[in-house]
C-alpha cells in the first residue's frame, strides 16, 4: 500500500526520520518540535513499532515525604509527570502534613497478575470434569510455566463456570516485572499443553477457547481485580494530629472527616468503583514519569480512601488494590525514566515494592490535601491560581 | 525548611536546575539523561510546580485508518505515546481491516463537564426548599456562570437529596476544554452566591458545604460518568466483509463476535464498568501524545464495546462514554504534543469533537484486531514477537 | 399433551382442585395442608395463572415507631411477613430508640416507572436523526400516552445511543400504581406509533426495535436504577440523642458511627450497589404483607445507609432510591393483604407516598438497632436466642 | 410502655389476638380477614416475633418443565407464589420450548455461606501479623466451629487489609441450610475465642472489632457475591432447535440472540450487577412458595444470562451466583410451605441442591420466553391481556 507508513519493522534513526517527513507530507504541517529526539530508535524494540518521535511531558517534584514503611523508608521526593497545574502544589502540601504527623507507614499486601482463558466444552458436565482434571494437574501447569519463565511462579487457578463455559483466573507471581507478558506466555503455553494433552479426550477437551475472557479484567476496571488483586496491593495510613491539620492544611480533623463521610455518600450514589478522591494523578504522574504502562493508568487507579477522628487526631487510609507496575521491563529501561526510577530508589530487582509504597504514600497525602480543601474552600482558589496561569478561561 | 525543593515558585531553567542538582545530591544519583530538556520553563505556569525537567516517551505512528465520521473525515494517523511492544502493529492491523472495510463511522453524542458540591441543611425538608429554591433561581445561575467564564455553559442542574444533605451535578459545555478548571470556577461562583444570597434565609440556607462531593466522578471510574456523559461522548462503528475479516485478521465473523460475546459474559462475571477489552491503550496513547491530562486515562478508558453479525459481515461498534480532552488550555500547548495533536489536524478550537472521533476510531480498530488475535491464539505469539524484543522474560 | 396442567384459563375452585389433585398424583404426595385456601378463585385473575393454592406466611408486628415525615405522620406499627426470627424483636428495639429520640423524619423525593425500548437503525446517522426527531414529537408521544392510560404521564424521555442502535428511557409518573404494567402499555403504544408513523421513512426508521433493552432495569438492581430513580425514591433521617444510644441501644453514638463507617468500607471493596446493611428485611416483610410484587424485593432493596455524630447525637439517615410499590392494582386487593395495607393507613389511592415513607422508616430503625448489634455483639446472640428456637443448629 | 404491642415474647392464639384486636382499636380497621390463620402460633418460636396473623399469597403451577440435570431429573412443575399476571404463564410457555428441545440441563456448582468480621488493629504492621497468626492457626478455627455446629465446615479465610482494618470472610459450607445462622454462630464463636486468646498479645490483638463489616454482603446485591458465590452457584443450558424457537416461542434463534445480546449492551450501559432478564421472578415465586427467607430475593435475583446461535440451535444459559437457600431450617418447616417442598421433591436432607437446579431450570425457561415476547412484541400483549384482568389500566 502506498499509503502506508514507511520503514516498517526497521528500528533506526534513519526510519524514523522516514517517517516523520512521511507525516509532514501527509498533514502538510511543520512539526518542528518532533526533529529532536533524544531517544536511541535502536533500543525501542519491544516498546514501540513505527517510531517516529516522542513527546516530552514535564517532570515536577513532589514531597519530601517521609515514610515509616516496610519498603519505603526515610525522606522521598516524588517526580510527577503532569500538566495539570496545582497538583504538585497539593501533594506537597499533602506530604508536608504526613510528615509532620510522623511519617506515612506502607505496607506491600500482595503482587500478583492473571490471565484467564475462556474454554467452551461440549455440555455443563464436560466443563465440570476438565475443572477436576485440571485441578488434579496443577503439578503439570507449574512445569508448564517453568518452560516458558524463571520468574512466573502459579499461585491460583480459579475457575468459574457459566453453562459449558469455562473461565479460568491463572493468577502468577512476576516479582519486580508488571508481567502481563509472561503472565500472557504462561498461560498461552499452559492452553496449549492442555489442548495438546486432551485432543483425543471427548469427555474433557475443550470445543474451542480464547486467550483471555476478560475475567483477567487486564486494561480495566472491574470489582473482580479490587478484590482478588491485579498487580501491587498497597496500603498507606498516617495519623495525624490535630495541630498538623490546622496549620497545614488549614482545616480540622473532624472537618476533614466529615468531607471524607460526604465524598463516601457521593461515591455510593455514583456507582463508583472504589471510593477515590484523585489518588490518580499522583498513579499517573509517577507512571508516566518511571516508564510504567501508560494505558494501566485506567486499572491502577482504583482506590479506597477513608478518614477517622481518633481522639484529636486524623486517621487517613488508602487502599491501593490493583496498581499494575514494575521496575523492570517495559519503558522503565528508558533513559529519562531509568533516572527518575533511580531518583526514587526503585530501579530494578527488588525496587517493586518500594515503588507500590511510594505510590500509595504520595496518593494518601495528595487526597488528604485536596479534602482538606474542598471542605474548605481553598480547593477551587488554588486551581484559579495554579492551574490557570496568567491566561483567564484557559480551559 | 531546609529540606525543602528549592526554587518555590520559580518558573526559570535556573531553578529547574538548582532543583535537579538538590535532587543528585539527596539521591546520590547521576540522573545524567534529566540534563536536557527541550522544555521552556517559563511556559510552564499553570502545568507543573517545581518542574525539574521531564521525561520523553517514545511516539510510533499506527494507521493510516480510514474515517467517515461526522467531525473525523479522510484517512487518519495516530501519534500513540507507549512503550508497550505489539500495541501499535496490532492497532495497524485494526486500522488496516476497517480501512478496507471502507471506514469507520465516528460521531461525538455530546459534551460536558461537570462539579458536584454537596450541601448539608439542618434537616430534610429545608433540603427540599432549597431544591426547590434553586430550581426557581436558574437563570440566576446562568448569569453567575457568565461571570467568570466565556467559555461554559450550564446546561444541568441535577439534585440528588439523601436525607438533610443534597448532592447537586452542575453540568456545563465547555467548548473545546476539557474544561474542569472552568467548571471548577464556575461552580464555585455559583456555591459563594448561593451562600451569601440565603446568608440571612434559615429556612433555605446550606448549614455547611463542600466544592464536591464526588458526585461529579472527577478523575474517577463511576456508572454515573458512563450514564450521564462526562467529557466528550463519542461513538465509532463499522461494518466488516468477511472477506477483510479473514485476509486481514485471520479469522471469521462468527469467530470474532463469538469472542465478543465471551468477552461481555466474562465482563459481566467481574464486575467491570463498561465491556471494553483494550480501548484504554489507545486513549493512553493519543492522551500522552497530545498533552492531555493524563490522570483522566483513568475515567476515559471506559468503554462499550460489542460485535454482530449481520449475514456475511461483522459489525463492531465501540463507545467512549467519558472521553475527558481538550484541544486547548492543559498540555495541549506544549511544543510536542502540539506538533502532534496539528498532525491530527485537531489543534485549537474546534478540533475537539475530531479529536474525539479519532480516539473511537482508533479504538475500535484496536479491539477488533485484539478480539480477533485473542480467538485465533495470535494474541500470545505478538506480544512474544514484539513485546519482549531480543530479551527473554523480560517483563 | 396429556402431562400437561389441567384446567387451562379457569379462574374457579373447582380448576385449583383438579389442578392440586393431579399434582398430588403426578408427586405422590399428600399436601395435605394446601387444602385450604381463603383465596377466592375468580378474584384471581390478573393475578396468577394456574391456581392450585396458596402459602401461608406469618406476620408479625413491629414497633410502634413515631413518624414525624410528609405523608407519614404519627405512631406506627408495621405488620412484616416474615420467618427469620430476630428480625421484628431488631426492628422494634430500632423503633423504639427512633421513637424516643423524637420520630424519624421521612420524605418522598420522586415517583417514577420506566420501559426502554432498543431501537437498530441503519446506521449511526439515522439514528442521530431519530434522536432529534424524537424530541420535535413529544406532544405527540404525550398524546399517545394518553390512549392507553389516564393515570401514567410521560415526564422524560432519555436516550442513550451506542453505534447503531438507540436505547430510549420513557419515564412515567403513575400515581399510586407501581406502574409497570401501564408503563409497559403506554411504550409499547408509542412503539407501535412510532414505527406506524415513520414506515416509509428511510432516512428516519428502525430496521428492528425490541420492547425492552434492559436499560429499565425493570427487575434487576443497577446503578442507573439508584441515579435516576425507579419507582419511589424516599429518604429517612433521625438524630437519636446519646442517652437513647445508650438506653435503648447499648452502645454510643461514637461506636455505632464507627460501626457504620467499617461497613461504608466493606461495601466498596465488595463492589456492593448502594450502602445497605439489612434494610431489604422490611422491603420484603413489607411487600409480603401488603401485596406488593414480591420479585421487585429485588430491585427495591437497594439502600443508601449513613450515620454521623454530631454533638453528643448520632444522625443516621437512610435513602431508598428504587422502591417499587403500588397501593392500587396487583396484589394489594387480595383480602389478607388489602387489610394489612389499611392497617398501616395506606389503601387505594394517595397511600403510596405514606407506604414508601413507613418503609424508610422501618428500615432505618432496623439498621440503627442491627449496626448497634454489629458493633456490641448483641447480633449473634439475638439470632441464637430468637433466630434458632429450641432446636440447635437449626439452619 | 402502655402504647406497647400486647403478649410480648408468647407464642399462644390467645396472644396474637390480643395483638390483633389491640391493632383494631389502635387503627379502627375491622381487618375482618385476619381473623382466620391456620398458622399454630406456638410452632412459630424461631421464625416470627409478635406473630398477629397471616397473609396468604396465591401459588400457581408453573411447567412441566424437563430436566437432564444433576440432582433434578424429569419432569418437574412448579409452584410459583405471585401476583403478578403473565409470569406462570410465560414461565410455562418457555418450559414447553426447554421441554420439547429435549430438557434443560442444570448444576450445582458449588454451596457456600460467608460472615466477614471486621477488626482493627493499632497499626498496620499489628493487622499484618494477625493475619499470619490468623493463617497459622487454621485448626484451632476448625475446632472452635465444630464446638458450635454439627453441620457448618469452614472451607476458606480470605483477610481483605486495608490500613490497620482487617475484613476476614470466613467461608462455610452449610449443607442443606441456607446456613447464615450457624455461619453467624460459628464466626462469632471464632471471634471470641481469637480475642480470648489474644487479650494479652499487644502485638497481635485486635482493638476492635464488629461481627460482619458488610463483606459478608449478608442481604446486599453485590460483585463479591457474584464472583466468589454466596448461596448456591448453580447454571443451567438448554440447546433449543430451530423449530421449537419458532413454534413455540413465535421467534428465530437469530432473533432471541439478537434480543439478548442488545440487552447485555443495556445492562452495561445500567451500570447494572449480572445480566439479567427477569429470572428473579422465579426465585421470589419459588422462594415464598417454599419457605425460603424472602427478604433473601434481594441478594438471590442475580444472575448471568446468555444466548447463542449455534448451526440452526439457540443454546441458551444461565448462572445464578447466589442463590440463599435451604430445604431445612427457617420457613421450610410451615406447613404449607413444606408441602410446597415436598411437592417439588425437595423437603429435608439433601434436597437443596435439586431445589436450585430447580430455579435454574425455570429461571432460564422464563427468561427464554421473555427475551422472545421482547423481540416479537408479544410482551406487552401478554401483559395487557393477563396481567391487568377486567379492569384496564389497573396498576
């Protein structure tokens, strides 16, 4: 097709000029920001096809926050990638809070990814008996996924049946990988050995199958991933007292409560999954920023938020079920994002857990501000000041 | 404080610098590749406080697709920011098949931004007057919203009482802003007048109030975004020969809307909101490519999705019910994703609903490649070919 | 067939004896106790087809509760038609607190019934165009409804379009009937209006409709069902003084606030539809007894439950969004259930509203003296006490 | 309280009609048809308190329906308490369709009935350990429920955390009892023995603690219910050939398809739990019939519905996730309620399992014919014709 875009396959500069002249043509637009790249087009196989440029997003720091938790410890400053003025105004207002309180504690509750194949069979008492074959092979499935990855380990198989289909949750621990592609491997070489083994068995083979039946819920938001965990389960809780909510964040505890108790309602009445505030923007700003999936943005921000007047103190929670990341794989080799990861002290093995607590810290104390905010007023002042700049009605 | 981020409130190179420095130094990291940033620190008031520097994200081209939408017309390329393997290649392969098939159809169903302030009254049946009140008093509002915007305009005022409080959705178009920032303003002026118009009213007036609470879904996943609108909702369909099916995507209609139903079973089973299956990865892309806000990937990659066939043809039809863009004000003005949202020919007033439809488009194109690789078992293969590049295991 | 039902379309003792009789010889089974039935065979038409019994459930009476609402005002006993034990003794101890703290507060917000046919259209476009042709016709549509019924009136007609096809929410208000039935009449007359009217209308027809889409929600529990209300929407509130917590309830306000806030966070992790605790007993006890459609104890359940302190007081407010009720038509003429309904005030005409507020205020006693229990231990105590009888391990 | 209700804790005739002439005077209704209830007061301990009469639901017979399942087999009629017109019949013109495709097939796939306390901890590290003390102990829980019930058999401890809160849903298997009050009984004697144990341990014992925080989702629609069942999980699937769709049911199985697939789309755009069509008819109609808690219809009228085209068959499917129910305990031991059950060859030990297949089976029949009256426009005809009898517009 003459119409396609050129250099297909090819990972060089040289392609990628091609391309970009290609579209300047196309669009008889300028596009001259797009000539400088800082990126290395050799290095992007298994991030990208038809690389053409990239985009630049600003990096503004956050914090410091100080944490008292199992992974993350001490004093951190968080780089959030954004565009949305005021945020990290708020979160550092946040985090000033938490750190006066004592710290914020963090806890890494599980790590996990699934896929989960959807099998057809012949009638409802086939789908029953290949559920007992398979659990009686969980032994073959374990050898099964060894073949294909060192560090996808099967923790469950759940299965759920509807008629004479057959659901099944593959659920893998993928260490400091977010591991969607090994989860995928794992599971696609499982169906195959299973197809393979049962071919001649009319009584337990599958009549046809896919892949993924979405009960994975990968790249969405479902209740199923809240409460059986996708990816990183984090939690963060700091108290704080009295003094600190009034001089920080200039409102009271019970003030504050009493906003949460009210976003609780609202949220009921919407039909919201989870019970977030804006836990997202600081899941997106570190994402963008450390080279995570972008698009797991949508899943990984989910959250539960609540707030308790204990004597004269704030107890302020957030739960964190389902934040798909890692610090391995994927853009998190990236030059900028391999600094920022670094910057956080969570490049590489072991930096997933950290990273997950990190996340959860700086959404606690970002929805902490922005209560204490919109209870009080200053929530819509700060985005007139912040968000909006010089220009009036920006957008 | 003298751990603080230097520079408060400094918009230069030199405090960019002096924050990165502080940053090395803290961290003991090199951090060599955040040295140089195209960005110009002083357009950045109004994105990001602290700006530090940034982080580039690889841009491949997918497409070309063909449009035959109401605002997206002609054939189009997609900018997508992503480091996920496979993901541009397979929205290719979507784009090819719709593209022969003659095009999708696009077509934005309308537009709005919403605030949600919650009010709390001394007892159920002032609630009730002030309902009532605030119904008699629209065109009061109207004039309020004027001003302190051009740009919206109050098109709802939707309460929903729960015993003495009263959540109230004020729902504005806001033109081609995504527009929270306006509606924030907006909302808040009507909150302040409301206030001290009824100061003296003990009968009417609001006992306490907050700027939201929650009902608007701001930067969250709710039923109540996919039922009542929120950003731009937009919906995409094409019908597919089969023929297309088979030599572009390998498979078969029946095959494809057979997955599909699979899917939704599966859907249903988990409690997703929505049906989608991997829409968010365009959203995610476009969003990062064209300075969107980022942290509305969130609410924005909600989808439906569904697939029929209708004799020898498949149809799929997608829609975006939560679509949160702008083409000016946010990121939209940075240098990149301003090259790259006037690639797509969306750039400035009126390229909103085009832009919206592009994301639909691409959108189904994706999930019609997806469902077909999922049910043919080309799905796993992909994303070992692309996904994991030389390097095995490596996420 | 010959193993079918005798006494097809008779509506008469002697049909509800041949049909027993042939079950007892088809099961071999004595029924000895279905005999008896106080029900009048010719008064059940519209009601039940194939007559051959009846069940007797037992009613109990709970309270007396003090309601100081809109429509229900004065001291009230509820009848429940129950046989979970523990459940009356609960809510009474509920009423008892809410009656000493001066009566619970209660006010219908809204009454509506809805069908929402599914309309396919040729393509996208067309069904824009039906859209807008839809909203020019409405004083048509407004007559149409008319033909068919005196009692229901069109107030909002909504669509939802996704691709192709058209999803439309014909909203009625139907007096003192649950209206399902005239809801479902007056649609159907506007289908077949529309249909009739646009038959040589290309550019505006359906290609297929069917009655129903599922967006009514009729019989099922869904979020659009808590934001747009079906049937009567009703909220109840009460500020119980500390002294009645402690007196009646045996606990504090503090406690039973907390209570409610530790369950706030279990239904969001459960992805549970509204914030209920156990409100649906009354629904049900109250639909049994008074000739509701019981089956809409599916959708009527739903509950939105809240408890704050304020001052030395504890103010527990509960919304019941989607109550489907009627004290006209369906079985509130038959004769147990006409009496029970007259008991509580609310036979024939104008007693709907009084219904749905007695309901909300049963219902929030019971999850005032249930969350008391939760957080006491009195729950399972009282279950063993009442729940089991003298039998051990019963269910 | 001399406003009281009379012969408080009796279960003697005498003291209901104490209560009911005490509600006469307190009302002035004659309730003329309260008088008569062949309800024995005294074998009411356990399910009623201030027994005062009864209210008698008129039960007709639905099917025959076929079954090839695995504990209902041949041929079954059921009995269905309703007052709503057009149900039984429906119901039994789908049962004719399942019947004369050759039997509907069902399964049980599994039982289970849940309590999740909720505990807080001093800290999150506190809750932590107490989950892996929790773990540890597993036999010791095992042993305390035996000290409480004979038939509850703990199968699972799933511990939700979030902050220092820990919601623990501890799992039974009840056999034939719809079981919440052994489960209550057996968590609770759990709950007590780990704070017992615990009362010394600063590092492991809970601070608080309440019997269910809502986890549990005890009388509560929600997702965790549908995903890790609570009840009875049970499916049904009948392949329906071409002719019987059409002589039958007056429709296609391209139609029905088409019908069910459109309101999938339906009830993802409703935000709504599951994929139902109207099964909770059945559930209610069955549940009163038998004796099953009815306020249980609430969380039991979930279910997932599907339909495809398969050559010239419509296969139609069902789950119902979960379905509270028992065949002894609570109501099932009325008397009329027992023949009910023994009339479905369900009463006492073992019955359960039949007694679900039961409602799967008529659950799909009706759901069946439902989706065809929909797409064929016989719906509202029935509607009209059956359920509004002689008087028109009736409710």
């Amino acid at each position: 097709m003459t119409d396609g875009i050129p250099g297909r396959g090819q990972y060089t500069e040289e392609a990628r000029k091609l391309r970009l002249d290609w579209l300047r043509e196309r669009t008889g637009t300028a596009l001259a920001s797009l000539d400088g790249s800082r990126l290395d087009a050799r290095a992007l196989t298994g991030n990208v096809e038809n690389f053409a440029g990239s985009v630049e997003v600003p990096v503004g720091l956050a914090g410091p926050l100080l944490f008292t938790g199992d992974a993350a410890r001490g004093s951190v400053v968080a780089p959030l990638a954004t565009t949305e003025g005021a945020l990290i105004a708020s979160a550092s207002r946040g985090a000033r809070a938490l750190t006066a309180a004592g710290g914020v504690t963090t806890k890494v509750l599980s790590q996990r990814m699934s896929r989960a194949p959807a099998f057809e069979f012949a009638d409802i008492a086939t789908a029953v008996r290949f559920t007992e074959w398979l659990r009686a092979h969980r032994p073959d499935l374990d050898e099964q996924v060894r073949l294909v990855s060192r560090h996808a380990r099967l923790v469950d198989v759940d299965p759920y049946q509807i008629g004479r289909y057959l659901h099944v949750r593959f659920v893998f621990e993928t260490a400091d990988a977010a591991g969607q592609n090994m989860t995928t491997a794992a599971t696609w070489q499982i169906c195959r050995w299973v197809t393979d083994t049962l071919a001649g068995e009319d009584r337990l083979r599958p009549a046809w199958m896919m892949l993924d039946g979405n009960l994975s819920s990968d790249k969405k938001v479902s209740v199923a991933s809240m409460l059986a965990g996708r990816g990183t389960r984090v939690t963060a809780e700091c108290r704080i007292p009295a003094d600190v909510v009034e001089s920080v964040l200039k409102s009271t505890p019970a003030a504050v409560a009493k906003g949460n108790a009210t976003l609780a309602i609202g949220n009921q009445q919407a039909g919201m999954v989870g019970s977030a505030l804006n836990a997202v923007n600081i899941v997106a700003g570190l994402f963008v920023a450390t080279g995570q999936d972008i698009a797991c943005v949508h899943e990984s921000g989910v959250s539960i938020l609540s707030m308790e007047v204990d004597g004269a103190d704030l107890i302020a929670t957030i739960l964190l079920p389902s934040l798909v990341i890692g610090t391995v794989g994927g853009g998190t080799s990236l030059p900028d994002q391999r600094d920022w990861l670094t910057a956080l002290g969570c490049a590489g093995t072991g930096g997933s857990a950290r990273f997950a607590e990190i996340v959860a810290g700086f959404a606690l104390a970002l929805d902490v501000s922005t209560t204490a905010a919109l209870v009080s007023g200053q929530f819509a002042d700060a985005h007139q000041r912040l968000g909006r700049a010089q220009r009036a009605d920006r957008r």
